[in-house]
C-alpha cells in the first residue's frame, strides 16, 4: 500500500508512524519483491472494503492519543492519556486505593492535614491505614484528629479536591511512581522455572550478593504458600483445579503439602494424595507450570482482596 501511495500520498502516513513502525513497515517493503498490476488491484479492494466495513478498526492507546493530538492541545491530551494509562479504576477514589502507598503518601504529606483527611476518608480503609503509616508521625496524628472531626464534606469541596488531584497529581504519576529494579527483577525471576531461577541467583550472588538478597526478599515463591492462614488456603483449593494441584503439591516441600491437607477433609485428602501418586513420574518443568499457575492465581486472590500473602517481613508475620 505505501509503495503504491509513493512519496506524494504516502508521506503524511510515513509521518504518523513511530520509528518501530517505520522500520517494520520498512522492512516488510523491502522484502516484497515484484508485485503485479493485479495483486495492486486486489489488494486496494480489499483494504477499502476492510476500512469501510465496521469493526475493520483498530483501537488502542497510540491510535486514540494520535487522533485526539490533532483536535486537543497537547497539554489536554497528556491528561487525558495519562488517566486513561493510570491505576485501575472506575472513578478517582478507585484509581487513589490503587496508587502504591508510599507514592500517595508522598505527595500527601505536602498538602494540607485537611485535605488529606478528605481523601483518606474516600479511599480504602486498608489503603489509607498504610499511607497514614508512612506519613510523618505529627502530621499523620494531625489528619487523623481532622477525620475525626470531619463532617460532610460539601460537594463543591469535594470536587476541587478531585480536580487538583486529577491535575497535579494524576497527570504525574507516571513519572513519580518509577518502579523499584529490584521489585521488577523479582517478578521476571518469578517466572523462571527452578533450574533458571537458581542459575541466575547463584550467579547474581557471585557478583553482587546484596542485590540478589533484596530480590530473593521480593520474591514471592511457591514455598511461601506455606505462611498463608487457614482461611486463605481453603480460598485457594476453591480457585485451582484439582489435577494442577496434585500436579504441583508434587514437587512441592512437605511444609506446604502438610497445610493443604489440613485444610481438607480426610476424605479429599486422601483422595488427593491417590492422584498424586497415579501421575508417577513427571516432569521437573509440568510440576513448575503447576506451580506458576497456583502463584498466580493466588496473586490475584490477594490483589482482590480474598486472601492474604505474606513475604519474610516481621509486620506481616500472623500472632494466633
């Protein structure tokens, strides 16, 4: 298509495109060969009727931010774009209880004690409880004795509070919430199998020995299923499936299986531990994608709130 456009036609699309895009289509041209009159033909028909046919569209976030570039002042679509790129969310409040703690309580802790406690009072209560133990110790006892007193807040309050943060804050965050490397290492290490992941570690400790300590910390592994409660683990055995479970519980330590079936009756357990002794044999890398699949799903347990994960951190340790 571009090679028939030509330089005349085509150099307001070559304009569009990013430089990956430019270079892949590049690429793709290069290797075309000869083209006859009639595959030209064809191919003009069936572009034209796939544009004009609905659903021929594609929308993602490229597409629209290029569009509204060309209607709206770039200022107005950097903030648009970035609350659409933001933390999930159906509303502001939403997308706050989904801003990581330490990011929301730095920006809070310049702003007003008033206005804090007006938005700790519209975001999570479990979120706003850690933000309020990140915040200084005398700033954060003076918001709380603001909540205290709080009232209703007045509509016309509430919505200048939601604009600044919308503005000043939201339209921000991408380039304040910069993620820690090591947080980011420890999730690509989670999805190694074993035997990789024990490669890179021992080579990373070799070489820098505190770093791999901090991402061993960060790691959230298949053992760690063994610090979850009661509660959790019986959550869990309602979200996996039977055959991954006894596919993982069969590679697992005996800490981790013991828990599972002493969440079991005595009956499933048993039966549980029959199907892990008919697979026999498997194989190192089946029983790593069985555990992997049970990580993640109790990744997202957590993230929704069902079940409770814990890493090797003294506040998180379970008092019974």
């Amino acid at each position: 298509m571009m090679l028939a456009l030509g330089d005349r036609f085509g150099a307001a699309i070559w304009s569009s495109l990013d430089e990956m895009e430019v270079k892949q289509v590049s690429a793709a041209m290069a290797r075309l060969g000869p083209i006859t009159p009639q595959m030209l033909d064809d191919l003009l028909v069936e572009f034209v009727t796939k544009v004009t046919s609905s659903g021929a569209l594609t929308g993602n976030l490229d597409t629209t931010e290029r569009l509204l570039m060309s209607v709206l002042p770039p200022d107005k679509v950097a903030t648009i774009m970035e609350e659409i790129r933001g933390p999930a969310g159906r509303n502001m409040w939403e997308k706050l209880s989904n801003v990581q703690e330490n990011v929301l309580a730095n920006y809070l802790k310049n702003e007003y004690p008033q206005t804090v406690a007006v938005v700790l009072s519209k975001i999570r209560s479990d979120h706003a409880a850690r933000v309020l133990s990140i915040l200084p110790e005398e700033f954060a006892l003076e918001v709380v004795n603001r909540m205290l007193r709080m009232e209703s807040v007045q509509k016309d309050i509430l919505d200048k509070v939601e604009q600044t943060l919308r503005v000043e804050f939201m339209s921000n965050l991408s380039t304040t919430s910069r993620r820690d490397s090591h947080e980011l290492m420890a999730e690509i290490f989670n999805k190694f199998d074993r035997t990789t992941e024990a490669r890179f570690l021992t080579a990373l400790e070799d070489e820098n020995r505190e770093a791999a300590e901090r991402i061993k910390t960060l790691m959230f592994t298949f053992d760690d299923l063994a610090k979850l409660d009661a509660a959790s683990i019986q959550t869990m055995l309602r979200s996996v499936e039977k055959d991954k479970l006894a596919l993982a519980l069969k590679g697992s330590n005996d800490a981790v299986r013991d828990l599972f079936f002493q969440n079991m009756s005595a009956r499933a357990a048993t039966m549980l531990k029959e199907d892990m002794e008919a697979l026999g044999p498997v194989r190192l890398r089946d029983v790593d994608e069985a555990q992997s699949a049970m990580i993640n799903t109790a990744k997202d347990l957590a993230a929704r709130g069902e079940i409770m994960i814990t890493k090797n951190k003294g506040e998180d340790e379970l008092v019974y």
